[in-house]
C-alpha cells in the first residue's frame, strides 16, 4: 500500500510540474515574439493644417496595372508650404475601405517635379518627418502619382485614393525655420519603373535569402544611390513585399560600409512572413546621421523561403536627406551614436488581415479526378482555365494530360493589356479558401510570369500571352492558381510514357 501511495504521490508531483511549466513561457517562445516597437508620431509645427484629398479613379476587372496620371488642383494643396507628413489610404465608392485580399494599393509613389517625394505599398506606412523638416511645395509644381491598385476580382470597381496630408503653409510663422528635404529613392533594383525581383523557395541560408547579397555579382551594383550634397539622413523605413523579414540600410566612404538603419516587419495574425497584415519598422524621430556629397546609400533585403518561392519582391528603403548639413553623428567617427531606435506609424489594420487558407468546398482536389483530354494547349479566357479548373463540374473539370517529356501550353486570351494571369504551382491539393496568404507558391519551382503586355520597364507583365510547362517534370497532378487572380485554381496531369513490349 505504501508503494502504490509513493508511486501516486510521485506522479502527483510530476504531474504538477508538468502543470507548472506549461504556464511559464519559454525562454524560446519569449523570444519568438518580442514586443512590438511603439508607435511614435513626431510633433506638428505651429499652423500646420491636416487635411485629406480625394483622387477617384476606375478600376478594371482583374487590373494589375502600373499606371500614372497627375493630380489636379483639387486633389492638393492650394498654397505654398511645406509637406510634413503623408498618409495613404484606399477607399471604395462608398467610403468603405476594401479588403487587401479583394482590393489593395500595391504600391503608390507621388512624384513632385518628377522627384519621388512619398512612396508606400499594401502596409500603408505614414511618412512622418521629425518636427522642423518638411518637402518644400508649390501650387504652381507638377505633381504626379504612380499608382499600381490591384483588384483581385473579375468586376469592375470605382475607388478612391485617399491621402492625408500635415502641411505647413508658408504664411504660418514656423515655416521661417522649416529645413527643407528630397527623397533619396534607394531600392535593390536601381529605380526601375517596376523594381522586382523573385525569390525561390528554400534559397539563401538556413530559409533566408537576401538580396542581392546572396545574387549574381552582375546584380550587387543596382542598389546604390550616390549622395548628392552634404546633409543629414533624417528618416527613413523600409518597404517589402509578403515573406520579407527586413531591409537594412547602409553607407559607404570609400572602403568602409557602417549599416545605419534595419527596418524589419512587424507581422500580425496567424499567417506570419505570408500577407500584407504587417507594419514596418521605422525611424525615431531623434534619427540623424551625417553624410557627404558622394558618399553611397545602399540597400538589401532579407525573406524568409521555407514557405514558398515570393515572385514580384520588392526592397525599398526611401531615405530624406536635408538640403543642408543639419547634424547628427558621423557614421565613420562613432557609428554607435547613431539612434537605431525602430518606431512603427501604425499598429494592425483591419482591412489588412486575411483570411485565406480556410477549408472551403468551391474546388476539386485534383488528385483525385479522373484523367482529362490530352491536350497541346489550355486557354484562360474570363478568368476561367478553360480545361482543368477546379471550379468547373464534369469533364472540363478534369487535368489535361500531357506525356512525360512533353509540354502543355498555356495561352492567355483575357484582354492581354487590361488583365494579366499567371500559372503557379501550388502544392496539392491547393483547394482552400482565397486570400493574400494562401495559395502559396510552394510547388514545384516554376512560374508562367504574368501573361499579358504592356510598356517596357513599367508593367507587371511577362510582355508574352503563353506559356509552356517544363519537359522535365516527373509523372503526377500538378496543381496550381492564379497570382493575380488567386480564386482561381487549376491542374494538369503528367503521364508516364508507356512501356515498350
């Protein structure tokens, strides 16, 4: 008896340990999850006026275009001044802000004079310049918005670009000691139009790559923006795209490079490193570092590749630079005074969560239909692949067949300047719910590009209407969506070549 009562006394206290350290967090987990920075919004000068201007625009079914139109003399300010804060948003005809996974910014950049003065993406971080400094603005300036608003559906919609501004005008008495500012644009990809790069699944070290650190030597050049003027770095933040876990921005003097700024994102919600539900890291309001007239600003960006391959990335690090020497430390002389304090502009948007990845019954687990036609080629025509979606009942519903060695092609027959699709495998059976987090691409290594035209150097598209599937793919049901679209889903089948009697 005495046994048996040591043996559950014993079992007692194990029990109750086990109890005990389940309550206490780890010393892992605590630091899986650090707190988030706080959000920080500098102080407005004296007089400043906050006010919001309205830029209505029409949206095509499917669009995923990169476009630009000037803004007219009521969509901004009316006087002369001084720009001291920016903040975008998206709003749909009705005044409701759509979701990211429907409707969202992919990118917007305002153009003053043709030099870039605010950009932001889906993330929709604010521009807050410390108190004192300011984008110089005159009625009489041209002013330019580049625009790149994805619609994830098939319907037409009419939007409203929105954006916020703190101006300070130049009557107010403040604006006589305002130190003006210029945007030096530094990204991985040189200023393009269109600066994206693709990152592959599992590339990098350890499930992190970054570019173009860990690219081809032919690359490492385009992330460099030469300094023009002596001044002083008084903000900046960084801008990636679903997957990326940080920018860090750097300087350089001749052969010494110091990193004077890492912006990482500061994600929300279960689909952690896979949506746009996310706030980026920016400087503190106290951030300054000295720099000289020919010095190099550059940039790289870190993502996180055990998910998925992330096709269209991007890594920007917009940084102000005072028009004149306005302090701060030398990064050559003590490097460590530089403030590396990280601030967000905003906390988690509620349009910016998603929803995707949930079980669903609108589409087939391709594994498990029965063989389709074999085919030489698939048409996308009204956001339908015409054999082997997984929307469709019956025999068009089926994976087309294609012999081992061999090829379907996929042809995009949507207005190819209007709506672009993408085939993108996705691992099987690929059939929950839509969203910015799922699908993902984390099948086979291989993407169609955005099947459509458009100009040189600004468009999204693959500048090609078709696509061929690899020769070299081993038998089996591929299955796989839409990049742009990603409601819609699809499979074709690889089959063995028969064997020889």
């Amino acid at each position: 008896m005495g046994e048996i009562l040591r043996g559950r006394g014993l079992l007692v206290l194990l029990v109750l340990v086990a109890a005990i350290a389940a309550a206490v967090p780890s010393v892992a987990s605590a630091q899986a999850t650090p707190p988030l920075p706080k959000i920080v919004k500098p102080a407005l000068p004296p007089g400043t006026i906050t006010k919001t201007y309205k830029v209505p625009l029409s949206i095509k079914p499917g669009q995923n275009l990169n476009l630009y139109e000037y803004i007219k003399a009521d969509q901004r300010p009316s006087e002369a001044g001084w720009i001291v804060g920016f903040r975008p948003d998206l709003k749909l005809a009705d005044g409701t802000t759509p979701p990211v996974d429907q409707i969202h910014l992919h990118h917007l950049v305002m153009l003053l004079n043709r030099d870039i003065v605010v950009a932001s993406g889906e993330e929709k971080t604010h521009v807050t310049l410390p108190t004192g400094f300011g984008y110089p603005y005159k009625p009489t300036d041209r002013l330019m918005l580049n625009h790149m608003i994805h619609n994830f559906t098939a319907n037409p919609e009419n939007v409203v670009f929105e954006y916020t501004v703190d101006f300070l005008p130049a009557s107010a008495p403040a604006a006589a000691s305002m130190i003006g500012v210029q945007t030096q644009f530094v990204d991985v990809e040189g200023g393009k139009a269109y600066p994206v790069f693709n990152v592959k699944r599992n590339a990098g070290i350890n499930g992190r790559y970054t570019y173009p650190a860990q690219a081809s030597d032919s690359l490492s050049a385009r992330n460099r923006v030469r300094v023009p003027r002596d001044g002083t770095l008084v903000a900046t933040a960084g801008h990636l795209h679903p997957g990326g876990l940080y920018t860090e921005l750097f300087v350089t003097r001749g052969d010494k490079t110091v990193k004077i700024f890492r912006s990482n994102a500061h994600y929300y919600g279960a689909a952690k490193f896979a949506s746009w539900n996310m706030s980026m890291g920016s400087t503190s309001p106290d951030w300054r570092v000295a720099v000289k007239k020919g010095d190099i600003l550059s940039v790289q960006v870190t993502y996180d590749t055990r998910k998925s391959a992330w096709y269209e990335s991007m890594g920007i690090s917009p940084v102000a630079l005072s028009d004149s020497p306005s302090g701060g430390p030398d990064p050559f002389v003590d490097p460590s005074a530089i403030d590396q304090t990280e601030v967000l502009t905003h906390g988690e948007l509620k349009e910016n969560r998603d929803y995707g990845g949930r079980k669903t019954q609108g589409y087939a687990d391709a594994r498990k239909l029965a063989d389709g036609p074999t085919l030489a080629k698939v048409k996308i025509k009204d956001f339908v692949y015409k054999q082997g979606d997984l929307t469709m009942p019956g025999k068009k519903g089926r994976p087309p067949l294609v012999a081992q060695g061999k090829s379907i092609t996929f042809v995009n027959e949507d207005p190819l300047r209007e709506i672009f699709h993408t085939v993108t495998p996705c691992k099987a059976p690929c059939n929950r719910s839509s969203g910015v987090s799922y699908p993902l691409a984390d099948g086979p290594q291989v993407d169609s590009g955005e099947l459509g035209f458009g100009p040189i150097g600004i468009t999204a598209a693959a500048n090609r209407a078709t696509w061929s599937t690899p020769t070299y793919l081993k038998p089996g049901t591929y299955s796989y969506f839409c990049r742009i679209h990603p409601e819609m889903r699809g499979a074709w089948r690889v089959k063995a070549a028969k064997a020889k009697r």
